[in-house]
C-alpha cells in the first residue's frame, strides 16, 4: 500500500515524463520508491490478461456455491 500523496505524485511525474508504468508499483518505482513484494493467497490475483479472467470467474463461483 502507498501513501496517496506520494503515489499521486509519482503517477504525475511519469505522465509528465511518458514514462510508461504498469501499475502503481512500477510507477512508484520510476518515482525513486522502495517497493516491496508481499506474498498474499493466490486468490487474490491482479487481472491483466484475458486468462486472468476465467481465473477470477472460478474463484467468484467457487465461493458463491460454498455461501450457500
């Protein structure tokens, strides 16, 4: 997680630079930040490809039928 005024501000430098990011992280980096990995579940998954979808779309009716 970032703090909002530091990653508003590393999002603003890369569009005023075209400098291309990812997503936060990389754009925080390109901002001269530490970024840290954390290890979460595979569950919680970033969908950044068509694939990532049919993914997310399991685990959603997995946990619907365990609900009920």
């Amino acid at each position: 997680m970032f703090r909002w005024s530091e990653l508003s501000s590393a999002l603003e430098q890369a569009l005023d630079k075209g400098v291309p990011v990812t997503d936060e992280a990389s754009a925080m980096e390109q901002a001269g930040y530490d970024v840290q990995v954390v290890e979460g579940p595979a569950c919680n998954l970033k969908v950044t490809v068509p694939d990532d979808l049919r993914v997310a779309e399991y685990y959603l009716k997995t946990w619907a039928v365990k609900r009920t």
